[in-house]
C-alpha cells in the first residue's frame, strides 16, 4: 500500500516539476532568441488559452502523461 501512495506523491511532483522545468527552457530560449534577432517594429501576441484547451485534446493528455511516467517510474524503482 505505501508504495502505491508514495508513486501517486511522485506522480504529483512530476506534475509539478516538470511543467516549471519546461516553462523556464521556453522563457530562456525566448529571452535568447529576442536578443539574437531583435524585432524592427512594436508589435502585440495575442494567447487564448479557453479556445486552445476546448479544442486540443493535447492539453489534457500531457498532464496525464507526465503523471502516469512519474507514477510507474517510482512503482518500478520500489517493486524492486
């Protein structure tokens, strides 16, 4: 039983770690890629993220997928 709560606690950390681990790799490659080939002009992104996660079904599955591979990695390291 204590090994399935502590894969569901690493599942969790995964879920937690790794989209901050990601968003900090796209803030640097960003910030790296603006001062490399800075912009002629102003100019304005828009995001909407409502419509992107009503439409993708991605945006659901990622988070799924990153808590199941956290889930069975510490599963298998404990079962040993």
């Amino acid at each position: 039983m204590l090994i399935y709560v502590k894969s569901v606690l690493v599942g969790l950390l995964a879920l937690i770690a790794i989209p901050i681990l990601l968003i900090g790799i796209l803030i640097f490659g960003l910030v790296t890629y603006t001062l490399i080939h800075p912009t002629r002009g102003e100019g304005s992104t828009g995001w909407d993220l409502v419509s992107l996660a009503r439409s993708n079904p991605i945006v659901w599955f990622v988070p799924v997928l990153i808590f199941l591979s956290g889930f069975l990695w510490e599963y298998r390291r404990l079962s040993k």
